[in-house]
C-alpha cells in the first residue's frame, strides 16, 4: 500500500461516488449523460453538445500544473455551458465572485477568437452544491441581473447563474431534478436516468487505468498542498522571529528609559540612548508617575 493510499485526505477509489470532482468528471465525458444533466437542471432540451476546445482531453489536464476539474460545453446553438460539482463549504460566501470568474473566463476565451462583444455566447454557471449555498432551504437557485428599481427588468448580458442544493426541499422542481439530486445525495436510484448515471460509476470503479489517473491527480494534489502548508509555516516562523526580536528590542528600550527617568536624566538623553521618541518617553513617564503614586 503507497502512501497515497494511507493518506486519509483521500477517498478510496473504491467508494468514489458522483458527489466526488473527479469522479463527476469522468462521467460527465459521456457526452449523453452530460447533456441529459444540463437539460435535467435547466428544464430545456438541447440536440446535441460538445466539448470546449480549449478544454483538451481530461487526461493532459491531470498531468498539467493547473489543473482543471470545470466542465466547459457548448450546445448546437453556441451556448455555453460552466457545471462544477462543489462539495466544500469553507468559501461559500465567495460562491457568487467564482462564476464571475468563471463567466469571464468564458468570454475571454471567446473573444481571443476574435469575436466581438455582440457575439459573445450565452452561457449558464452551474454549482452542484452539496450544501445549501444561500441558507434559504431551496434545491434551485437560478440567478440573472434584475433592475433593483424594477424587478420586471432583466439585463439581457446572457448569463444565468445556477446553483442546486442536494439538501434543499424537492417539492418545487421537477420530478427529474428530484431524482438527481436524489442520487447525488444518497445514491439512490429511482429512475433511468440516475440509474444511466449509477452505471457508469461502477463502471469507472472497475477501470485499473482510471483509477491510476486519479492517484496521480490526488498526488499532485497533495504535493501542492503540503508545500503550501510547509511554505506558510516556514513564513509563520519567520514573521515571528521578526517580531519578537522587535518587541524583544521595544521592551528593552522601554526598561532602560524607565530606568533613566527615575534617575532624573532628561528626555534629550533618553531619547538619544533609548532611541524611543518624545512621546514615547512622555507616556512612559506618565505611567511611572501613576506607578509611584500607587505605591
């Protein structure tokens, strides 16, 4: 057994479900499932999708240093289409800042083409939150820019934003949204689809060369984390070495100026010596009056 493998950071490929980035994203190469997903969240039907170009193949972004795990597509009809499956809530209130992000990276993409801003695609952000993103017990989010001054206005920039809680109430979506996040929550089949979808899992499961991608994805991972944890510690220890030896130095200076005011010598002096300022010594002095008046 490799150390990867008694890392308990890492789930077993083994037990990998839906729920987990990578393995999302192995499903979601089969392009009917990956479609039937977007029109099972956004309650449209599309012909047919396909894959950004930029995007590549999965398995050169394993091996390279930015590492990806977005789902970009694009439908028949030039729309654009971010999916992430999002599990940690650490950042949540950032939630709404990353599909800036990720809107803008859409659009850069598609002017680097030479397109102009009239013929920049509409686009969807989806997040497939694990938690609730918004605390308000919904399963659908579904976000566009609205007129605060006339909410019946809606500014056609082409983005819809969508965010689905896996934990939110499935009494107001459809029957088909239910059964997924059904699915994703606890597994459970209920329908063709999530069993489409439960299939390809365990067929993923069975697959020797998948699982050796994402032991190496996990080790790249890891290698990035741990050095971001032994550069912030090394950084920790260096600050505060800096400010001891500063505050080791303060109160020294701040010792030999009360010695030398109660010793009468004037604040020229102590100053000079001590190499505090006016009124720096002027509290200190105020405090040693205070000091002796107690006594």
């Amino acid at each position: 057994m490799s150390y990867l493998e008694k890392d308990k950071r890492i789930a077993k490929w083994s037990k990998l479900t839906l729920r987990n980035n990578f393995m999302f994203r192995l499903v979601m190469e089969k392009q009917e499932l990956c479609k039937k997903l977007i029109e099972c969240i956004l309650g449209i039907k599309i012909k047919s999708i396909s894959y950004m170009e930029h995007e590549k193949s999965f398995e050169a972004n394993l091996r390279s240093k930015g590492i990806r795990l977005d789902l970009f597509v694009i439908d028949e009809d030039g729309v654009a289409y971010d999916i992430e499956m999002q599990m940690d809530n650490s950042y949540k209130e950032f939630l709404g800042r990353r599909t800036r992000y990720y809107v803008s990276t859409m659009d850069n993409n598609a002017l680097k083409k030479g397109e102009r801003y009239s013929q920049l695609r509409k686009s969807y952000v989806i997040f497939i939150c694990t938690f609730d993103p918004f605390g308000r017990g919904l399963a659908k989010y579904t976000f566009n820019a609205i007129c605060n001054e006339d909410h019946s206005l809606v500014l056609d920039d082409g983005v819809t934003r969508v965010f689905i809680n896996t934990e939110g109430d499935r009494h107001r979506i459809s029957k088909e949204l239910a059964s997924l996040i059904g699915y994703i929550s606890t597994g459970e089949v209920t329908d063709d689809y999530t069993k489409d979808l439960d299939e390809e899992v365990r067929t993923l499961r069975n697959d020797d060369g998948r699982e050796r991608d994402y032991m190496t994805y996990m080790q790249t991972i890891m290698e990035h984390e741990d050095m971001a944890y032994s550069r912030g510690i090394s950084q920790g220890i260096a600050q505060g070495i800096s400010q001891g030896i500063t505050q080791g130095i303060s109160q020294a200076s701040k010792a030999m100026a009360i010695k030398m005011l109660k010793a009468n010598k004037p604040y020229e002096e102590i100053s000079e010596f001590t190499e505090l300022t006016m009124s720096e010594i002027d509290e200190l002095a105020a405090s040693l009056h205070m000091y002796i008046k107690k006594v």
